[in-house]
C-alpha cells in the first residue's frame, strides 16, 4: 500500500502539467467509484442510517485530506507540505489516546520520535525557512484529517465490513468533490494520462484504501501511522528513478531512522502477541 502510495507521488508531479489537481482527484476516484459500485450497492441495503452517517463521516475526513493538501500546495514547498503532513504520525496516537483508549508503550513513544525525526530530514524540512503562511496553516488540517481517518477506520472496521467501508468513502470523496470541477474545463488528455488515472482509481486507492482498512482490523493506529512513514520514503526512491530527484547525505539519514521505526514497531508487535 505505502510502495503504491508512495510511487504515485512523481506520477501526479507529471500529470499535473496536463491536468488541474480538481479533476484529477475527481477523475481518479471516479474510476475508484466504478469498480466498488456493486460492492456498495449489495451492502448499502443491510446498512443502517447510523452506519452510512459513520462512514460518510470517515469519507469526509479523506476528501478533507485531499483537498487541504491539494490547495496547501498552493501556497507553500512541497517540502513544508511534506513535513507538515508527515505530523499525522504524532497526532494519531494523540487522538487513539482519546478515542480507544490505547496507551503508549515507551517503545511506541520512541518509534514515534525516530519516525517524526526521519520524516523531517527526508522532506528536507528547514525551520529556517519555515513560516506559517496560509498554505502551511492549511496543510495543518491534511495531517489531522489523515491521523483521525486511520484512528476512525480503526474502530469502524471492527463493526463493519471491510468492503462498505471502502466504497462509501470512495464516493464520498467524489460526491464532495463534484462542485469543484464544475468550472474546471478539462480539454484533450494524453492516453498515458487518462491510463494514470485509471491506475491512480483503481490500485492507489480502491485497493489502497481497501488494503489501509483491512490492516487497521489487526493493527493499532499509532502502529500503523509509523508503518505508513514507508509512504514519503518510497515516494523519494521513485522519484530519483523517474524524475531524477537525489538523495542528500541527510535524507538517507532520515529514510534509515523511518526504517529503524518500522522495525522497533512490527518487533514490538510481535512481541506483545507472544504476551497474549
């Protein structure tokens, strides 16, 4: 899931000269939406009114992640919106606290430290040159909206299926973002762009999503909300591949750190199933 997440990161960076950032998301989870239509269908029937509101709400806080991001990086670097989205590690355990009543182991805690410190060094983040304009402010809300999407999915999944939480999502983030395209005229598009963007519909996010929901059945946010540090990191390595981005001393520093996190967090897990 992050290896695809992650690969879609200098994809987009290239479609963007074709194509608005509006469309495209519309475009994308329009062919995502297509594909869980039956799937939706078959369960919306057995679902109650307090289960579709539940997870309209979980698709709300998707779009929001979008959308913030997407007008975010408007205003600011990408390398502050990286950063500043990668701070979704330090609020889920925040709001699992809240929410489900996990407490945080001290190996948690550090993993969460070495996680924050690789990501900051990876999206060769400068405090420097840091200000708080309205695009960082803006992106603030992306990485709120991402740590409570994975602490909300986490309690849902263990009520509902897998597949319906998926698909509501899926067309709740098309559904909110319908208004925006409407003045956005989108002219003739290169066939490898129109293949990206079935590609980014169906394995970046109907399998993505699907695959981010199936996992938060048997891991903890804050575990998880490390694991997915893999993103920004898998998202450097295919950048240098395609688009010829280099990896300074500091930034293979930082993916060493994130890969020290991700060991700490799944030794750790393991260890705690061992104890049961």
């Amino acid at each position: 899931m992050t290896l695809v997440w992650g690969g879609t990161f200098p994809l987009i960076k290239i479609m963007l000269k074709y194509i608005s950032p509006m469309p495209l998301i519309f475009y994308r989870f329009l062919s995502a939406a297509v594909i869980c239509l039956p799937f939706l269908i078959r369960g919306i029937r057995k679902a109650s009114l307090k289960t579709i509101l539940k997870l309209f709400f979980l698709g709300f806080l998707l779009w929001l992640a979008y959308i913030t991001q997407t007008i975010g990086l408007k205003y600011t670097t990408p390398s502050n919106s990286a950063f500043i989205t990668g701070l979704y590690v330090v609020f889920t355990p925040i709001f699992a606290l809240f929410f489900t009543k996990e407490k945080m182991t001290k190996v948690m805690f550090f993993s969460l430290l070495l996680a924050f410190f690789g990501i900051i060094l990876l999206s060769n983040f400068s405090f420097t040159k840091f200000t708080f304009n309205p695009g960082n402010l803006i992106t603030i809300v992306t990485a709120i909206s991402c740590a409570l999407q994975i602490v909300f999915t986490s309690i849902f999944v263990k009520k509902e299926s897998i597949i319906i939480i998926t698909s509501v999502q899926i067309f709740t983030v098309l559904f909110l973002t319908t208004p925006f395209i409407i003045s956005n005229k989108t002219g003739n598009l290169p066939l490898w762009v129109i293949l990206s963007i079935v590609f980014l519909g169906t394995v970046a996010s109907f399998i993505a999503i699907l695959a981010e929901t199936y996992s938060l059945k048997f891991i903890d946010p804050d575990r998880a909300s490390i694991l997915f540090t893999l993103e920004p990191l898998f998202a450097a390595i295919f950048s240098f591949i395609f688009i010829g981005e280099r990896f300074a001393l500091k930034e293979i520093f930082g993916s060493t750190l994130i890969f020290i996190a991700m060991i700490m967090v799944i030794k750790n897990n393991k260890n705690a199933h061992q104890e049961l």
